[in-house]
C-alpha cells in the first residue's frame, strides 16, 4: 500500500487535475501567506496643474510652447497609498481615508530625453474589512489614460493641465500562519527548449 501511495504522489505536480480528478492531499502544511481580507476597486478620474520650468536652467530646456501644446504622459513606477485616517464601523470593518499617489512622467514634446517627473495625489473614502494591524496596498492600480496640454505660458515656466483616469485597486492585506492541504514540495522537471523555425517562414500574403 505504501508503495502505491508513493507512486501516485510521484505523478503529482503542477498543472490541471485529469478527468477522474486529484489524488487526495497527502499533508496538511503550515504556510506564511499574505492573507486579503477584503479589496474593492474604481475608476477615478481627477484633473491636475503643475507647473515646469522652461529655458537654459529649466526642466524643459528646448524649444518653445504655447497654449494648448500637448505634453506627452506616462506613469512613471507603481500607484501607491497611504491610510490618513481610520474610523471602525461594525466588526472588523472600518472606514478608511486614503491619499493615492500617481507618479507621472511629462515630456518635453521638442526633446524626448528632456522630463519631468510629478506625483498626482487625491484622496479616496472606502469601507472595507480592515483588521487593526492589516496593509493597504494599492499596487495593482493602473493608469488608464493621461492627457496633458500647456495652459499657461510664463516667464521661465509653463502650466501643464493633465487630466489622468486610473483604475484603483485597493487591497487590506496582513501576513498571517494558514493550514493547507499539501502534495508535499515542489520538484523542478529538467528545463527545455523548444525547437525555433529554421528558416523563418514568410508572412501571409494579403491575396
């Protein structure tokens, strides 16, 4: 019998369960996981000015603006929040008063090696289940689309409107011992390398 249960455990491993379904676990492990006890998400979109220093000295160095240039966009690493106020509410629920952070990188669109970098922030009022000790984490938000012009032209400076949406993705998470059903350790199969097309084919003609 033992050698049976060991020959079904050997066949054991990543990947879907066959049609008459998995083996029973064999172990019951204790692992440290960071546990989600409750997420939400929204799109928010939020309008912002900044301004950017122009000329010799300036962040944009080259070239000039004027009113209504577009100023290219893109988020510059990961959305980021921090919790500024904890109200509890029933249970272990409790509202939560968060500041979300947008780090946007703005282009000059004369010299594309010419940036300036801005964090947008606004802040967000949700309700979820939020233990005392949990992590809110917003790092699988996403910026969904930034538009950004020049509104004003000053002496030395030009004020950039940008108008960003993001999808917000706001987690409450804590690392916490959780007991598991196990196959036992993972064991690596020999790495391959599938085999490329020797010469290239064609692409497909249009007709």
């Amino acid at each position: 019998m033992a050698e049976e249960v060991s020959a079904k455990q050997a066949v054991v491993g990543p990947g879907q369960c066959p049609p008459e379904g998995c083996p029973p676990p064999t172990r019951i492990e204790c692992i440290v996981v960071d546990k989600v006890y409750d997420s939400c998400f929204q799109v928010e979109s939020r309008t912002r000015d900044t301004t950017v220093t122009t000329g010799l000295t300036g962040e944009f160095v080259t070239g000039t603006f004027t009113v209504g240039q577009a100023i290219p966009c893109a988020l510059n690493g990961t959305i980021s929040c921090s919790v500024i106020n904890r109200v509890p509410t029933t249970g272990n629920f409790a509202t939560l008063t968060i500041v979300v952070s947008v780090p946007i990188t703005l282009t000059n669109p004369n010299a594309p090696t010419e940036t300036a970098n801005r964090v947008f922030t606004f802040t967000k009022v949700v309700t979820l289940c939020a233990p005392e000790g949990v992590t809110v984490d917003c790092s699988e938000s996403t910026l969904l689309f930034c538009n950004c012009v020049v509104s004003a032209v000053g002496v030395g400076n030009i004020t950039v409107t940008c108008d960003f949406q993001v999808c917000v993705v706001i987690k409450t998470i804590l690392s916490v011992q959780l007991l598991v059903p196990s196959y036992g350790f993972c064991v690596p199969a020999p790495c391959t390398v599938a085999p490329g097309v020797c010469p290239p084919a064609p692409p497909a003609q249009c007709f």
